[in-house]
C-alpha cells in the first residue's frame, strides 16, 4: 500500500475531493470543501510527519483500532475519532480500503442538507456552481481591507448601541 494505491481508493468513492493541505497532507473531502464538504482522509506527501495515513473510524470502531499495534490516536484529530496508521503494513490492504469507504460513509452522512443538495444535482449543474463559489470565496479573499475567512474568530468587541460586550465565536453568523 501507497500514497498512490490510497488515492486510487479514496478518489473512486462519489462525490471526492482532494486538496493539498498543511503543506505536505493529501487531504481528501465528501463533497467539495468550498460547499461544505468535510475531510474523511489524509496521507502525508514526503513522509516528514507522523504517520502515513489519517481517517476517521467512527466512535465504534476508534477503540478497536487503538487497540492494533501501529495504530495510534491522530494528534489534534483524535476527539473526533480519527486514527493514525504509523505505518503501511499496519493493516493488510484489505482492511485499509474498508476503513476507507467505512471513513468516507461515516463522513458523507454528517454532511450539511445544503452540501448533499448541491451534490446530489446533475454533475454539469454541480460543477458550474462549485466553480462560481470558489470564483466567489478568491474574489472575497483577494478584495483590499478583507480579513481572510476564519480571520475573526473568537474576537469580542463592544456594541456602541447598549455597551453590551458581543463575541464572534466560531460558526457566529453575526
């Protein structure tokens, strides 16, 4: 098993993308991440991290897994149940294109309504209106005087109106 053989599985589920990340990460989403895809998979490109592969496994499954020599906990990622293969042959091939459809599964059924509308359009359709979101998300990006997106998050100032202290917490719509 490679970095190769993992593309070639992770890229034949529906509805995949794959991003480069972090640097040196091959991250890989049920549905686009510009519409609210989610990551369900990572492999490390020039092998100076910890690991060779990261996915999710399920609250079930996460235990099980911790338990096979090879295997660890991912750092930051752990939480929200995802594991680590330290190395290849940690789990024969087999096992490892389950756990990735099973990740890829886990992942797609948490997908916002919104996200598994827009996929589940005909693919011309779809594709036009990732493509006009991302035009959208790079202009904004790029406009003078813009923060980046995710720039405020957890900042708090003060409501001139009531003197009030508001906070911008992360997925604050205001």
């Amino acid at each position: 098993m490679d970095n190769e053989r993992i593309r070639e599985i992770c890229m034949a589920l529906p509805h995949v993308a794959e991003t480069v990340n972090w640097g040196h990460h091959l991250v890989y989403w049920a549905g686009d991440r510009d519409i609210g895809g989610k990551m369900f998979a990572m492999t490390d490109l020039d092998g100076t991290g910890f690991g060779v592969l990261w996915f999710h496994c399920g609250a079930e499954r996460f235990h099980e897994l911790l338990e096979t020599e090879g295997i660890s906990a991912s750092p930051y990622l752990a939480k929200a149940h995802w594991v680590t293969l330290e190395r290849w042959d940690a789990l024969r091939p087999r096992e490892i294109e389950q756990e990735l459809r099973r990740a890829h599964a886990l992942i797609f059924e948490k997908l916002p309504k919104r996200t598994r509308a827009v996929l589940a359009m005909p693919e011309k359709e779809r594709k036009k209106l990732i493509s006009e979101r991302k035009k959208m998300l790079a202009a904004r990006d790029a406009s003078p005087g813009r923060k980046s997106r995710g720039a405020d998050r957890g900042k708090s100032s003060r409501s001139a109106t009531t003197g009030r202290i508001k906070t911008k917490s992360r997925g604050s719509m205001s």
